[in-house]
C-alpha cells in the first residue's frame, strides 16, 4: 500500500486544495511522527482500530489557543477532577473520508461539521475555535494517516473531532481549560445487520424542548443508554425515540429518520422530523434533503410524523421505505418496529433488497 | 497538626467500627503511599484542593472487580476513544467528612450515597458494586487522609467517588470496561456569598419525565451549564430550574429547593418538589425532611410549587424562607429571583440572618 500513497498525495492535494482555497493553513501545526506504525487490519467493525497519529490542541482562559499538536496516538493524561469526566462538559463530532474509484481521498461535507461543532461547543460553554484552521488541521492528520483510508468501496476512515473541558476543579462551571483532539478509526459497518429492528417505548425521552438534543453533546448519548440496553433485550438493534402525548417519532438510536410513503393526501413523501430543537441536525440528513428536493421526483417534507400515522400506513400498505441515516451508518433500512406489545414488520416492503 | 494524627486515629477507628461494623473488610485493598505529602492551604474554596491519595477499582466484563488500590493523588491515563470523554457514561457522588468537637471524623449517612450511586450507575449502564466494601475503601481512604479533615466548623472534607466508562471503541454501547474512582478535595464555602439569586427563565428544562434527571450522571451538568451562563451574566448565581406550561419550581442550580410559608391554605408548610422523576434525590434534602419531620412545629410536604404560587405568597407576605440544599452548599437562603423581566427580591423577608 505505502508506494501508491506518493502516487496519490498529489491527487490528494490537489483535490483538497480545490475544495478548501479559502483555508487559512494552520502555520503553527507542530508534527510529531510515529516511530513505528501498527499493523493496518484486513476486516475491521466501526470504532475499534485506531490510526497512528492524533491531533490535539489545548485551550485555556488565560493563554487561548495553543499551537495544534500531531503526535503518536496514545493515551491522554487527565486530572481526575476534570469536568468532561464530572459534569459532561464534553462535544464531538463524526465524519468520514473516502478514497474513490479515482483513488483520491475526500472528506464528506466537513464544513458541515465544523458548524455544528462550534454549535454545541457553545452550548457546553466551550471557547470558540477557527473553523477553517481547525479543519485545515484534521486535514494535516488525514494526509499523514492516509494510508489507513480503505481501499473499499464499503469502508471508509471515520474521523472523531473531540472537545472536552479539562478544568481541575469540582464547582459546576464554564471551563478554563479545554483540550480540541481528533482521532480517525476505521468504519466498517455499523450494525452488525443490514436492517435495523427498533424497539419503540414512549416511556423514554431522549431529548425535549429547551434541551440540548439538537447538539452532539457527550450526555445526550450516556443518557440514553439504558433505553438502548432494554431495546437490546428485548431483540433489538435500535431505540426509536418518541415524543409527547401524539408519540411522535423523531429519531431512531444514533440515526435521523425518514419514512417514504404515500402519505394522508395520497401524495408520494419522503418524510422527516423538522429540526425543532430535539432533533439532531444530521449532514446525512441534510444531504438525502438536498439530494432528493434536486431529484424533484417526489415531495420531500420535514414535519411531525407520529406512530398512530406510521401504525396507519402499515396497515393501509402506504409506507414504501423507512430507513435511518447517519454518518456511522449512513443509510439503514428499518426491518422491524417493537410498539405497544406488537411487533411490526416492514421487511415485506423491501424484502428483494434486504 | 501531624501530631495529632495519631492520637485521633484511636478515636476515628473506634467511631467508624461502631457505624461500620456490619462492612466486610475490602479485603484486597492494595496501599501505595505518597512518599511526599502537600502542604495544605489555610484558606479554600470549594473542588480546588486535593488530598494526597485517591482510591481507584477498575472492572471489565471479562475479570470483573480488580483489587481496590489507593495510591498517590494523580492524573488518569485514558485512551482518547474512552466512552465516558464522547457519550457521558460517567455518573458520580458527592459526600462530605466532618471533624467534630470532639476531633472525631464523621460521614454524613453515606450509604444513602452509595445507594444513590448504585441507581446512577444502573442507569448509566455501569455494572453493580459491593456498596459496603466501596464504602470501607472510602473509609480507609478518608483514614490515610485525615489530616486534611479541617478543624473548622465551616470547612470540611468532600469525598467525589466517580464511575466512569474506559470501553475503548466509538460505537454507542454499553461498556465493557470501567473504572470506579475516589477524590477528596477540601470544601469551604460553594458560593461566594451567603445568599444566592436565581435566574428563573421557562425556556431552559434541566430534567423531563423519562430521562435521567434523578440521577447523578454528568450529561445532566454539562447539558445545564449554558442556562447557568445566562444566569451569571445576568447577575445571578444559579438557575431556578421550571418545568411544564405552569412553570413548576424544581431545583435551583445544583441544590433541591425549600419554600417555607403560609400555603394557599393558610398553613404553616416547609414544601420541597416530589421525587417524580425530574428531581434529584438530595440526600441533604431527605435528611431535612426527615428532621423537621421529627420536630413536629409545622406542616411538612413533597408537593408540586409553581411560580405563580410563590409569586402570589410573595406578594402577601406569605414567604418565610426560601433556600437550597445540597451536599456542596449545605443550605442555600435564596435572596432574589429574576423571572418574567422582574426581580423578586426575598432579602427582606431575612435580613437579620444573612
């Protein structure tokens, strides 16, 4: 693999560089390369084989931004009191880099994530951070690991930008200090099926109104952990979380949801929750809107669906598709929903495909 | 002040055999001690000091409980992937050792902390521990840093067992490996002040029916700390958490709230919100209930208090007193409240004590 990374690095440039002129380079960037290298593996599940290098930059109230660091990937040393291990005060973000046909590696739409990033950063009473430089920066990283980008139409290298408050004390408060790294594993397939079965209880919450669900924070994931576990008991991969008295369906585990169905007026609808501030704003989502509205071949709606609606196009034979998206999963169909002591099946649906 | 380390020794064993004796001596408990000691502050705030040891067990789904071990006070070695740094599986305690009169050291009723600690755990997805055998581990910990135990009736020790996620990988899962872990730090006073003003503001919801709000796990900190931010640059030093289109009083900042008053009915009423659910289960706020339980002089509720209620009891000089509890604080006099554009001053109802 190590004699076409010069053959691609040009490509690589080059590409970026078009996408990303308008970049600031982050000119303090130190690099600190591995002395060895780990041995890359043939298979790998998402989130478990790490790269050889990592990005880190370290923040505090009185000094600002120090110079971004790639180093070894290694373990972080954290004093035991710091508030992302206490209080949470902790945000991340995930996307993906490709190597396509043409063998030029390309990141997904990463400006995307920058915004979001710096959203829910803002929202833990994280500092600021420049985007562009920061992304320049990740880049950096991508170029020095990039022979870790699978050479697989199905797999890709997931890239993990991490934001945590390293204050040392114990009061609940807005940060002083704050560590920016990025990490990259490989992103074999999510779910260990190609079908997702949801498990569908509306005693659950994941996010409401004048929360934080529309963020990437770390506790609206630690939160839900148990509704994913009792999902996983009872036979399921997923949660698919309800909302209100009407159980609204607003997302399914990690992913955004879409139904494609004939909808109450008869019309043909690709159909998912409006971003109302419980709904995570997905770039996958966003991207199967922009997609599908440039097709022009059906309506394509954000809005309110609710199960008793979903419960009724089962029955009437209306639902086409329902599929989850996401930047780990990307697109994942719905096999099975577990709701009110039923079980409904949606795989008849797709049955060829699946 | 080391001199008399060991004449109270005597006295602290003697004290804690006489709560403790039904432990089961944490059998395996390794000891490494510092080979230097701090010097300890004078004078200190809360959550900045710490002892010199800490006490830390770590667990896997495959070996289970390792051998406890205190040792030397000092960062955490974490792998970057760690889940408790991107999905909050981090839940934690708060308890506090007291020097009595007597130069005897006491815990406040900390099984009801371990107790407490269990459910978050659950909750979290992090497995059960033998609460006893924690708690004598605490206890030799608190033993080996006694000294540190002020001799002031208004500071004391502050104990933070902690229990975190150290699974390895990103996907979103119940965790195969964490680490439970103890850090005690000496508290003075939480607030910079005897009395604190609440930032009262309906479109920031701390806790919802179905989700984790009566649990310590740190997503509910760091999903908080913004509409904290709002209250400090308002003025205030917390928040006075709503909840529901009737704006009902749940907690204030970190604390349980208490309205003592004149209810509706013309009664005499110390009143605290229910544990529905949304409210956390202040083990400060049980043993007031329980104390003023046993005094018998006025009426003692759980019951729902909305906004517009204190506010016409405010008007009718209908309010005695209004504070917070908790472990960190103690008991907080409430002195405003900035709600609908209007500060509610309650200063006057109590001027002569604070």
């Amino acid at each position: 693999m190590h004699h076409k990374a010069s053959l691609i690095r040009g490509h690589w440039i080059d590409n970026l560089i078009h996408i990303y002129s308008h970049l600031i380079p982050a000119a303090d960037l130190v690099v600190q390369l591995s002395p060895t290298l780990k041995t890359k593996p043939d298979v790998s599940s998402f989130g478990v084989d790490f790269t050889d290098h990592m990005l880190t930059i370290e923040w505090s109230s009185t000094e600002g931004w120090k110079a971004p660091l790639i180093k070894p990937f290694g373990n972080l040393s954290l004093h035991p009191a710091c508030s992302s291990l206490h209080y949470a005060i902790q945000v991340f973000e995930g996307l993906k880099v490709y190597r396509g046909d043409d063998n030029k590696l390309r990141l997904f739409r990463p400006m995307l994530n920058m915004n979001r990033m710096a959203s829910s950063a803002k929202k833990a009473c994280l500092p600021a951070f420049d985007q562009p430089e920061f992304l320049e920066c990740i880049r950096r990283l991508v170029e020095i690991d990039q022979d870790w980008v699978p050479h697989s139409y199905n797999a890709s290298l997931y890239i993990r930008p991490t934001f945590i408050s390293t204050e040392q004390s114990l009061g609940v408060k807005k940060p002083c200090r704050a560590l920016l790294y990025v990490i990259m594993c490989l992103a074999g397939t999510y779910f260990n099926t190609n079908a997702a079965s949801l498990w569908a209880d509306p005693k659950y919450i994941r996010a409401w109104k004048g929360g934080t669900g529309d963020c990437k924070m770390g506790g609206n994931y630690g939160c839900s952990l148990f509704a994913l576990d009792e999902a996983v008991d009872n036979g399921c991969q997923q949660v698919l979380w309800l909302y209100g008295d009407d159980h609204q369906i607003t997302e399914a585990g990690t992913m955004n949801v879409f139904l494609f169905w004939i909808n109450e007026d008869g019309e043909e609808e690709l159909a998912t929750p409006p971003l109302d501030g419980i709904i995570l704003p997905g770039v996958t989502r966003q991207s199967i809107l922009d997609l599908t509205r440039n097709w022009g071949e059906f309506k394509v709606s954000e809005r309110y669906l609710t199960m008793s609606q979903l419960c009724s196009a089962l029955k009437q034979q209306r639902v086409k598709e329902m599929f989850g998206s996401g930047t780990a999963c990307m697109i994942c169909p719905i096999r099975h929903i577990a709701y009110n002591g039923q079980v409904r099946n949606l795989s008849n649906i797709y049955k060829e495909e699946i």
